[in-house]
C-alpha cells in the first residue's frame, strides 16, 4: 500500500484532508453495520497497543495528580504542557502560565468549553486545547475538536465548525453521526473512544491510498495499520 500523493486534483495537505473525510462520511455512514462493527474492534485495538495508548496515558497520568493549593499553578503547567505537546494545540509559550491559571482558578473543573478558552483580557482563545482537556476530564460528555473529525462532520455542507462559540453546534453533529453508526451504543464506551477511533480511520485514510470499497476496507485499513 503506498502512501497518498495526490487525491483528485492536490493542492495540499488541508485539501486532501477535506477532500478525503468528505468523502469517507458518505462511504462510512453507508456501510454495512457488520463491516462497521469490525473495523471499529480493529482500530480500538490498535489504539490500545500502539503509541497513541502511551499519550493518552500521560495526560490521564497528570490529571490524577493530588495536589495541595500551593501546587494547583504547577499541576495546570504541566497539564497545559503535556496535552498541547501530545495533541498539537497551538498553545504558544507565551501563554501557558495564563491558560495554566485558568484551569487552577476554575478548581480544574471549568463548565464548559468556553469558560476554559474564553479570555476577557483579549488573548489567545485556545478553542482546541479547551475541548481536549475537556474531552479527557469529562470523556463522556465532550467529544474533541479535530481537524479531522470536524471534516468529517460537516461532509458536503458548506458550514463552520470551527472556533469559540461552535462548541455546542459541533458536539450535536457529532452525536448524532455517532447515535446513527451506534444506535444501541455497543461500540463505543464513550465520546473519548469515538473520537479516537474515527479519528484513527480518518488519519489512515487521508494517509494511505485506501479505496473506499466496503468488500475490501477492513483488509485495507489493517494493511494500512501494520505500516503507519
């Protein structure tokens, strides 16, 4: 299998990507419930056993840390480090002490979203950073924002999902796609483990030149699993 180089008319990295998961949401929301089923079992499994595992296990390991209030500032540093260093947030150096202090001043439970990445000061709003510290804080009620999985739920509607105040209006979209894919909530424990396997798929499938044939896609998507 070889790596994606060009996928109907390249422009670069974010076109195919957009192109891609597009197109995977018309193919994926199609697909037989069994094959479905399967491919979700692999990529579970994959992500248990691989490198992915090791990251989550970092950030789950520094937000069990007991601290007194004298230490709060110094456990949200390394929150804020870690998650922006795994994930690639954006969270500029510049920052982190300002973000850290919200995440302390908020008792590391902030009620939302945007009361995490809203800043009255007029600094960075890190939209990103806020949903996946949420999404690890409270993994069955917030689904993270991706580039990825954002593609993939807006498919072929021109509309933005990107952002402070879209929170809301994405994480419907996402629940809906996932209560249409799971309707007996079997597959996925969590939003956690929805986000992280669509977005395993989405990532390979936007990699490797994988074709969207539902006779051949889960032999597809391991092949693309043994080398990435």
């Amino acid at each position: 299998m070889n790596e994606r180089t060009e996928y109907k008319g390249y422009k670069g990295g974010d076109q195919i990507k957009r192109e891609v998961c597009r197109d995977a949401k018309d193919f994926v929301m199609k697909l037989p419930k069994d094959k479905f089923s399967e491919l979700v079992e692999i990529l579970k499994q994959a992500w248990k056993e691989g490198e992915l595992k090791a990251g989550d296990d970092a950030i789950n390991a520094v937000l069990a840390w007991e601290t007194k209030d004298n230490d709060k500032l110094s456990k949200a540093i390394a929150i804020v480090a870690v998650i922006n260093g795994i994930y690639s947030t954006f969270v500029k150096n510049k920052d982190y002490v300002a973000m850290a202090q919200r995440l302390a001043g908020r008792d590391f439970e902030p009620s939302s979203v945007e009361d995490l990445c809203a800043n009255k000061e007029g600094g960075a709003q890190y939209y990103s950073f806020a949903t996946k510290y949420m999404s690890f804080k409270y993994p069955d009620s917030y689904p993270i924002y991706d580039s990825y999985l954002q593609n993939f739920v807006k498919g072929r509607e021109k509309i933005c999902l990107d952002g402070y105040g879209r929170y809301e209006e994405y994480k419907s979209r996402i629940g809906t796609i996932r209560n249409k894919l799971d309707p007996e909530n079997k597959l996925f424990a969590n939003y956690k483990e929805f986000d992280q396997v669509m977005w395993l798929l989405l990532k390979l499938l936007c990699k490797y030149d994988i074709q969207f044939n539902e006779n051949t896609i889960v032999y597809q998507v391991k092949e693309a699993l043994d080398l990435y």
